[in-house]
C-alpha cells in the first residue's frame, strides 16, 4: 500500500485532508463519474477490487482510537495494512501465518505496525468482525499540465455474510475525496463540487463500511459495551431504575460469554465478573427495592458465578502482570524463572478447563435462567418492598453517602500495624462506592461525581495493588512444594524467592502510599460535599 | 528517514532518471519517499509536471527562513512528494557558503521532514562544490552512476578519495552501470572489468541505453510508472531490489 501524500500533508498542515461522503440512493458511481468529467479534466482508471477481513477488539478500541486495520489476502501473501484517522500514512506488515479466529499483540510480527497497534488493544485480541469486498475506481482531477491536482475514489462495498459460500450484501456507495500536498485550492473545487454532487447533494460523514459490514453481519458495530448506559430520571421508582441497570448488565454478562468459554482473551472474563460484581453490588445496596428471600438465592447465585470464575482471573493476573514483575529482577535470575512462568500456565489451563466446564454446566444453566427470570418477572408487592417506591435519587443518595462514611471509619482505623485484610475490606467497601457512582452518579452534576470518582479510583488503584501483590505473592510462594520436584526446581526456588521479595516490596510501597491517597479521598472539603450533594 | 542522493561529478550520466525512477518505486512498494530536486535545470520537477519554482528561493531555504512543509507538492505516484528545484539553485553555493556550518545545511533544510517520510532522494547536480559536500554530509548512501567509460575509474576513484578524505560523516558509496550499450565492446569489457577500489559496492544490476528512458521527457513520468513492463522499468526495479537492504529501507 502506498503511502498517501495527502496524508503526509495531514498529518504536517491539516488543510488537505481526505473526505468522505456517501451517494445517496438513486446515484451510483457512474452517474457521479460522468458529473465529475463535465466540471473537470479528469481520467478514471478501471476499477480494482480487493477483500479485507476488519479487525478490531470486542469492545471496538480501535474505532475509538481513530484506526482501521485490516487483513488483506493477495497473491503476494497476508498482510496487515493500519489506516489512521489522523492522517498519518498507512502502516503495513507482512504475516506469516494468518489465523482464523484471533491476533493476539505476541502474534503480529515486530515492527511500527505492531508498535503502535500495543498501548491501544494492550492485552485483548484482534478479532475478525466482517469480511468487505469493495470495487473502487480512482478518478485523477487534472490541471491545465495534465499534473493530478486531486483524487476522488469512487467505491462499491460489499459486507461477505455467512461462512463458506459467503453472501455479498451491497453497503452504502461512497466518495473518498483527496487532496495533493500543494494543491489545495483545486480540491476545494472538487469538494465543492462533490459535496452539491447530482441529484441534491452527498451524505457528509456517513457511518464507516467497517461499522456498516459489521452491523449487515448481525453484529453491533460498537462492540460490546464496559459502560452500562441506561437512562435515569431522578425520580424514577428505585425498583424500575435497578432492574433496568440489571438487566444491561446481564447483557455484558451474556455479551462476554462466548469469548470467555473460547479463551479470545482474558478481557472477556474480567469484564464478565466485573458485570457480575457490578450486578451483586446494586442488588446489595438497592436491596430495599427486593423481597428479601428472592434476592438471597439471587445474591447467592451471582456469588457463585463470582467464585467459579475467580482462579482463572487470579492466574490471568499473574500472568499479565509477569513481564512487569520479572523486568523488576536482576536479569540473570530470568532464565531461573522460566519453570514457575511454565507452571503458571499449567495451573491457569487447568483452572479455565475447570471454569469452562462449569459455565457450560447445569448449574450456570440454572442460576444464570434463574436470574434472568427474576429480572424479568413480578418483583413482589412493593409494600414489601421499602425502597421499590423511593426516587432512585434518593435511595441511591443515601447508599452513596452511607459507603462513604463507612469507608471513613475503616480508613481512620487503619494505621501501620493493621493487617492486609483491613485494607482489603476498604476495597470491597470502595468497590461498592465506585458502582453506585459509575452507575447512578448520572443523576447528580458532574462537577461533582467526577473529582471523587477520581480521589476514589486513585485510592482503589493503590489498594488494588496492595491486594493483587498479596494474592499473587501468597500464590507463588504455595508452588514451591510442585517447583522443587520440577527440572530446574532449585534454581527457580531461589529466583521465586527473590520474585516474592519484589512482590512484598511492592506491597509495601503501596501500603506507604495510603496514608495520602485516603487523606486525599477523605479531605474536609470532599466530606462537606458528599453531605451536602448526597443529603 | 534515509537519505540517499544520485550524484556523479560528470553530468548526462542517468542522475534524474535513477532518482524520479527508484523514488518512483519506493513509494510503490508503500515507503513515504520525498525526493529534492537540488539541480537549478530542475529535470525532475518537469517529469512530474511540477513547477520549478520554490517561493523564497534557494537562499532562504538553506538560510532556514522558508518553512520546507509549505514548499512541498505532490507527485503523481501516491506516496512520493517533491521539493521542486527552483532556478536560484544554480547560487546555491553562494548561499550555503553565507551561513554557518555550510556542510551541515541541507542535513539541516529536510530534518523537520524526517518523522513524516522514510526516505529522502536527493537529485544533485554534477560538480564536486560547497553543494555535493553539504549532500554528502546529508545522505547515508550515495548512489552514483556510471557510464561504462575508460575515464570512469579514474572519476570513481576521484570521488571515492575526495569523501574518504574530506567529508567527517561518511556516506556509504553505491555505483550501477547506466546507459549501458550491450551492444559495445568497451561497455561489455568496462562493467565486466570495473575494481572495485574505494568502492563500498558496485551493485549487479545496470540501466541499459533504452528509448523508454528517453522518452520519459515526453511522457513526462518515470518509465516505472509510464512503462512498467519495459526492459528499463524492470532494470530500475532490479537495482531498487539492490539498492534498498543497502539503504536500509
């Protein structure tokens, strides 16, 4: 793929810049060629046809960050071609061997193409989301010495539906206007004149054929969501709002299944318990909208669901955050490291065979059926129900400003001397406020919600380190019995020790960082505003 | 970005031609290619059908007082843009000599150019002057070509001695053989008989004497692009294969 002078252009002085626009129904490429030809030199170049599979994470991070990517099959091999939104040209890479279902970032070969593809999908895979078969033919608009002084691309794309004999279904046909370094004036000519276009007119901005080939494959072009979106009036019945926020999240929950029992990646899994945490923290905190007998076998079940996937994540963890903790030790104990990173992976296959077993079972069946019903059916009589009446501003006001004040009294009580289990029940208990104002501080100013989310995250973030190094240090100091036996056993024993070490020096790092983080969550002003907001 | 400048102290020896022809083909095979049109005759300003002209002059430019992004233009060939020649090239000499560190100027002209392209082509103009010694100060290959000639060695030496004893940053020399007629003796026994002394590479392939490369004046494009199936394309595309591991591109 050649790189694009526009692009260049774009990206060193923004004035000339590719457009997009779609033909509106009744114009197709001809009839817009042979308006073009009667205002313009021009000369059209046949037509050339190439099919590219997009790919993108499941929760569509590279459509956020402004970046195709697709997987081009030619006669000169596979290859990966990187398109920016911000004008920089395109980045290709060859690949060796093409995959059929995912791309991890280990699996692209080395380069600027994987480089700058690492910060944006970090640990999630590249998945094949459509098939596109686009025909397109380029007009070159000329100048008075026959020099191309624009570009304009006429182009007829296809979404492939189905596997096997994959049927083509026609997306909307667009214009890809481009400029010329140098020669923007003419392409003001050109895009004033594509822009009245025949016929009344192009459609400016039109949804990208990724999006459009995506949606025509029955998927949903924003990929699966993290964030719940559910819209809450102030004065909504607090049992209305809950279940609407429910029943979004149990969509995560079901969206993340698939990729989990497939393995895609690990993000599958952690955003499943993260739905599913989320779900237990508001049936914990809105309990008042509940009979509390149906909401006990409901707690219970998602309790389950929390616990038989939570090996799995425990080793995911140790194993995302590997490189990070071995880069911390001396480099000649790497190599001595290599039996326990072996064992880790046996341990973390063993433990997602045994959660696959149990997310196809029966008994998910049952509980995830069951509160699915739940959601779905009469919540009881709502004199039974405290809170089910109350504006959910109200209810959710007062859970908010009560797990504040709890948080308080935790903090205040922790001092140097206190076990990490105290500082692990803040973090369930800052869990909980975190929720509540992720899905329900839509209902208050934003000025507001948003600097003690951030005083909050900042304090969990700490906290969660502080917890995951407990974890993952208590973990690897439970192989050594396994690692002793093993080749190399006595070598790794001493680098695991030396690991341990850093795990508790990170520990403690993070515990040093405690006393600021919660003086900061818990400032005078920060309290006086939760008084008065949440009153 | 990489830079590598045509040059030979002789002119008429296939300089533009390999320049407009390898940038031409770099930018094909999806390298961002810039290539500067350093000669005041401006002969590949007019195979892109580009004007001759750069707004401030040559003096400006090298004085840093023209913003280089501005002067830039677009060539036909997707992915390969043109810093046009401009006549007052021709005082360039003159120019750089009024500055400071005037070997390090043109290094310094493309610099702010270097995160948008990977490869500069830098099109010079025959002469060894205060000009070539700034290019070769710029460039990290020099690729030079040379007719099959008697005096050929005696040039080549000449310029193998004068960068290997007069230029701090040295660039690796590459030669091709250019206009070569198979059908004359003395061009069949010179490219079989070459040494290589001073030389860091004298690469196989060679651009044979053909019509295609002259007509590029009339079709007013690379034979690459005009031509890509003719016996000169495909010899521009053997040395491009050549020369590009060697440029590290």
């Amino acid at each position: 793929m050649a790189g694009q002078a526009w692009q260049t252009r774009q990206a060193m002085a923004p004035d000339v810049a590719i457009v997009s626009y779609a033909l509106p129904t009744g114009v197709d490429p001809p009839a817009l060629l042979a308006y073009l030809d009667k205002r313009f030199p021009v000369i059209a170049e046949a037509e050339a046809s190439r099919s590219y599979t997009v790919l993108d994470t499941a929760d569509r991070r590279l459509r956020a960050a402004g970046v195709d990517l697709d997987l081009e099959a030619g006669r000169g091999g596979t290859r990966l071609v990187l398109r920016e939104a911000g004008g920089r040209a395109p980045l290709v890479a060859d690949v060796r061997r093409p995959r059929r279902h995912r791309y991890l970032l280990r699996d692209l070969p080395a380069g600027q193409l994987r480089d700058r593809l690492g910060p944006i999908v970090e640990m999630r895979a590249l998945l094949p989301l459509a098939t596109v078969r686009v025909g397109a033919q380029l007009v070159r608009v000329l100048n008075a010495d026959d020099k191309t002084v624009a570009r304009v691309s006429l182009a007829r794309p296809m979404a492939l539906v189905g596997s096997g004999d994959a049927r083509p279904v026609p997306l909307t046909p667009r214009v890809d206007v481009s400029g010329v370094l140098g020669y923007a004036k003419p392409l003001g000519r050109v895009t004033a004149a594509v822009r009245r276009g025949p016929k009344g007119g192009l459609v400016d901005d039109p949804v990208s054929v990724a999006d459009e080939a995506i949606a025509a494959n029955g998927g949903d072009p924003d990929g699966i969501r993290t964030k719940v979106r559910v819209d809450l009036r102030p004065d909504q019945r607090t049992d209305r709002a809950a279940v609407a926020v429910l029943v979004d999240l149990a969509g995560m929950v079901e969206a993340n299944l698939p990729g989990t029992l497939a393995d895609l990646d690990t993000e599958f899994l952690h955003d499943l318990r993260v739905a599913v945490r989320r779900s237990r923290s508001v049936l914990r905190e809105l309990k008042g909208a509940f009979l509390p007998e149906p909401l006990a076998t409901q707690r219970d079940a998602l309790r389950w669901i929390q616990a038989i996937t939570g090996p799995t994540r425990d080793l995911d963890v140790q194993l995302l955050d590997w490189d990070h903790l071995v880069s911390g030790i001396p480099a000649d104990r790497h190599a001595a490291l290599a039996p326990v990173r072996a064992l880790l992976v046996r341990h973390r296959a063993a433990a997602f065979r045994a959660l696959r077993r149990e997310l196809r079972g029966p008994a998910y069946r049952q509980a995830w059926d069951g509160y699915r019903s739940f959601l779905a059916g009469d919540l009881g009589p709502a004199r039974e129900r405290p809170d089910a009446k109350q504006p959910i501003v109200d209810v959710a006001g007062r859970r908010i400003r009560k797990v504040y004040s709890r948080m308080l009294a935790m903090g205040a009580d922790i001092d140097a001397a206190s076990p990490a289990t105290d500082l692990h029940e803040l973090r369930k208990r800052g869990k909980e406020l975190r929720y509540l104002l992720e899905l329900f501080g839509g209902l208050w100013p934003r000025a507001v919600v948003k600097p003690m989310v951030r005083s909050l995250k900042e304090l969990q973030d700490m906290l969660g380190v502080h917890q995951d190094r407990e974890v993952q240090a208590t973990y690897l100091r439970g192989l050594a019995g396994e690692l002793a036996s093993s080749t190399g056993g006595p070598a790794a024993l001493l680098a695991l020790g030396v690991l341990v070490d850093r795990l508790d020096a990170e520990q403690h790092e993070a515990r040093d960082a405690f006393a600021a983080r919660f003086a900061a969550f818990a400032a005078a002003d920060q309290q006086a505003l939760v008084a008065k907001v949440f009153s | 970005m990489r830079v590598v400048a045509t040059y030979n102290i002789k002119g008429g020896v296939g300089k533009t031609s390999a320049a407009v022809n390898l940038a031409a083909l770099a930018a094909q095979d999806g390298l961002r290619t810039l290539l500067w049109d350093l000669d005041p005759q401006g002969a590949a300003s007019f195979l892109f059908r580009i004007r001759p002209k750069v707004k401030g002059g040559g003096g400006k430019l090298v004085r840093g007082r023209s913003d280089v992004v501005d002067l830039l233009r677009g060539t036909d060939v997707e992915g390969l843009d043109l810093l046009p020649a401009d006549f007052s090239y021709r005082h360039m000499d003159l120019a750089l000599d009024a500055t400071g560190k005037p070997t390090r100027r043109l290094r310094k002209v493309i610099a702010p150019l270097a995160e948008h392209y990977d490869l500069a082509m830098l099109d010079c103009p025959p002469s060894i002057s205060l000009v070539s010694e700034s290019v070769f100060d710029a460039a990290d290959v020099l690729l030079v070509p040379l007719i099959p000639s008697t005096l050929t060695v005696r040039t080549f030496a000449q310029l193998g001695d004068f960068v290997s004893g007069e230029v701090a940053h040295r660039p690796r020399i590459v030669a091709f053989f250019s206009m070569v007629d198979g059908r004359k003796r003395l061009h069949r026994e010179v490219v079989s008989t070459l040494p290589a002394s001073n030389m860091d590479d004298v690469v196989a392939s060679a651009i044979p004497a053909a019509t295609e490369v002259e007509l590029m004046g009339v079709e007013r494009a690379p034979v690459v692009v005009s031509a890509p199936h003719s016996r000169a394309a495909r010899a521009y595309r053997s040395l491009w294969d050549e020369v590009r591991p060697r440029v590290g591109v």
